[in-house]
C-alpha cells in the first residue's frame, strides 16, 4: 500500500537517514495534500533481512565473535 509522510523535515540524523533511504528506494512519498491520495502507486516489497543478518555478523566478527551456525 502507498505510503505517505509529513514533517521529514524535522526530522534529525537518525531519523532523517532513515526516511531518506525510503524515499531513495520508492518506498514512501511525501504527502502534500489530498490529490495524493487518489495516485496509486506501488513498490518492491521491503524486506532487508537477509542484509540485516550479514551486517550483524559482520558487527560481531569485528569484534572477533561468531554466531554458531
């Protein structure tokens, strides 16, 4: 389902990065009024888990850990 947002603006690093990358990747639009609403439009499902388990081992090989397999 179309996603729309307000008030990115305000917000900081985290947070701003974070809508940022959506916004990259077509996952969400900024809502500017009602016309908005009647667009329809769609995106590739979000689903980073797979990079989420890699960037977590990677994290914690750095450290010199290791997850058993």
């Amino acid at each position: 389902k179309p996603v729309y947002v307000v008030g990115v603006e305000c917000c900081k690093w985290k947070f701003s990065k974070f809508h940022k990358a959506l916004k990259e990747r077509g996952l969400v639009r900024p809502f500017t009024g009602l016309k908005d609403m009647l667009d329809s439009w769609s995106y590739p499902p979000l689903n980073d888990t797979t990079e989420a388990v890699n960037r977590v081992h990677e994290a914690l090989a750095d450290r010199g850990w290791r997850l058993r397999p």
